[in-house]
C-alpha cells in the first residue's frame, strides 16, 4: 500500500484482519521522525497512537526498538477493543470467548468484587468449553489474587484453587498470556521454579510480553534475586506504559529497591502509587513496612491505619503465611518486625 492512499477498511477486509498498524516515516538531517497508530479496520477507530525520534546512523538498532514497542503498546489496546467488543454484542450471543474478554476488566479491577466477577465469568466459559485453556489459567490468577490481596477469609483455600484450575489449563504451551497468567498464580504460591518454567516459555513466544516480564520480575523478588528484578521490571514497563497492571510493576520496582537497601526511593514509590490509585488496598501494607524500616514511623502508622480502615481483618500473622516468603525468611522477619512498628495487629 506504500506510495497510494488506502482505505483502511479496504485494507482490513483484503487481509483479512480485523487491526491495522500504519505510519509515517519523515527525515531530517541526520534525524528520523516515525509515527506509528493502531487502527481499528472496521469502525476506523484510533485505539493506540505515538511518535518516535532518533538519528539516522542508528537506523537499525531504531528498528528494533520502536518494534519492540509497538508490539509491547498493541497488546492492551486490542485487548481493550475486543472487550468493547464483547460488550457490545447482546448477550444471547456471548460465548466462552466473549466471556474471558468480559472478565478482563474485572481481573484487573483490583477490587473483591470484581475479582469474584471475573470468576463468575471465567466459570461460565469454561462450563461452556472445558478446554478452554486461557479461561483455566486466568481462573487460577483471581484465585491467587484472593490469596495475595487477602481479600479470601481462607487464603490457603484459594490457593489450592489456583493450583488446581492451572492443572485444568492443559496444554497452554502456545498462548503467551495464558502462561503469563498460570505463571503469576504458580508463583504465588510458592512454586517459583515451575513459575519460571512458565514464565520463560511465555517470552520465548513473545518476548513483548509486558505481562510476562512483570511477573519474571517478580519472580526474581521472591527468589531471593532483586537486584535482577529491576531491570525486568523497566522492561516491562517501557513495553505496556499504560498496561491496566503498571501499578503492580512500580510496586515491584519499589519492592527491589527496598531489598536492595535503597528504602527511602522504595517509599517514595509506594506514596505515588496510593497518590494514583487510593483505592489500592496492597501498598499501604508496603508503605507501612517500608517507612518503619527507613525510621518514618509517622508515615508507616498512617499507612497501617489506612490499612486496616478498608481491610479490617488484616493481619500479621496471615500476611506472613503467604507461600511468597517461603525463599526468603530473613526478609519475611523483617517485614513482620517493621509491620509491628506501624501498629499493625499481630494476630
């Protein structure tokens, strides 16, 4: 289509696709201008759009980044519009796929609720095709999520569910984002090699896999390995900069940090995601340990108390049972001790 104008539902409909990816190229000097956006064929909707720069003479190295970050950008913005999608279509017609796109939203709506949403729909998809391999694996993430969040009275339960439901995912070994997801719920559990297994399968797929490579971040966290987490996590990051989980990846960036000994940048982390998104529940609980250990036990008791104000039954003891810590008990007692100091319940 290069050199001549071109409908872009004329191009959908002669490639048989349903998004197309077009740009310009502009030169001047020794300086590259590209813009690149990601249309929808059939409405002719923008749903993603940016413009890179950089100089000629690095021409391919320019390539292969601005790819990487094309591909990186296209994820949620057509998973977004799929969604939409979904959610335009009645409902005598939804099926099992139509139902995990619904489910996305809720997944990520960080709330119980909406977590339990996501289950109802993940459940009606898989009653529906019980082969359904992504459905599995997403029903594992919101069963860990449960667990981790300690949203579940029994977190223990919910783990055992999140096991079981990627045991029921089958053979996934050619979905990328299934793997990415059954690997967050592995690792939650306590199984970070077989996470990794996972994980390392989903990138040699798609090696622009945002979500994946937050969770190889996190992984790394709870292998006792930070200091090679926080360049996953930037990667991660400078693929899906809008990703509906780039809280969860700051949060891990300021996980590391805090492993690492740089407490007073992890805290900082922590406050401009609660600045962002208050309605969070799991980085006061961070904030609250972070600040304590960096002697801020002003800040840290403020965090404990709007903790405890939107999870009243949080507890240290239930936090420290999370499999998370199994690899890293010296790190687990010092988050409890820190805890302590915020004034957060024991028991």
């Amino acid at each position: 289509y290069k050199g001549r104008f071109a409908d872009v539902r004329e191009v959908g409909r002669e490639l048989g696709v349903n998004y197309v990816v077009e740009g310009t190229v502009r030169r001047g000097g020794d300086r590259l201008r590209i813009s690149v956006q990601l249309v929808d064929a059939d409405t002719r909707t923008q749903l993603w759009s940016e413009r890179y720069e950089g100089a000629t003479e690095d021409v391919f190295e320019f390539q292969d980044r601005i790819a990487a970050q094309v591909a990186g950008a296209i994820h949620p913005a057509i998973r977004g519009a799929e969604i939409e999608l979904a959610r335009r279509k009645p409902p005598a017609s939804l099926r099992a796929y139509d139902l995990v796109m619904r489910a996305y939203p809720n997944i990520w709506g960080r709330r119980k609720d909406a977590n339990d949403l996501a289950i109802e729909l993940l459940r009606k998809a898989i009653a529906i095709d019980p082969a359904y391999g992504r459905a599995h694996a997403l029903l594992a993430w919101c069963h860990a999520s449960n667990a981790v969040f300690l949203w579940a009275e029994h977190p223990e339960s919910e783990l055992e569910k999140a096991l079981a439901a990627v045991e029921a995912a089958g053979s996934i070994g050619d979905d990328p984002t299934a793997l990415a997801a059954a690997g967050w719920a592995l690792s939650m559990c306590g199984e970070q090699e077989r996470a990794a297994t996972f994980i390392e399968r989903a990138l040699a797929l798609d090696p622009n896999n945002a979500w994946a490579w937050a969770r190889r971040g996190w992984i790394a966290i709870y292998k006792n390995e930070a200091a090679l987490a926080l360049d996953r996590f930037h990667r991660a990051m400078t693929l899906s900069p809008m990703d509906p989980f780039a809280f969860a990846v700051r949060l891990g960036t300021g996980y590391a940090l805090a492993k690492t000994g740089s407490l007073s940048q992890a805290v900082t982390i922590a406050r401009e995601i609660i600045a962002a998104h208050p309605d969070i529940v799991i980085p006061y609980r961070y904030l609250a340990a972070w600040s304590a250990m960096d002697g801020d036990l002003e800040t840290a008791r403020w965090a404990a108390q709007k903790l405890l104000t939107v999870q009243p039954d949080f507890t240290i003891e239930r936090f420290r049972l999370l499999p998370i810590f199994r690899n890293t008990p010296e790190w687990a007692d010092k988050m409890v001790e820190a805890l302590k100091l915020a004034g957060l319940p024991e028991h």
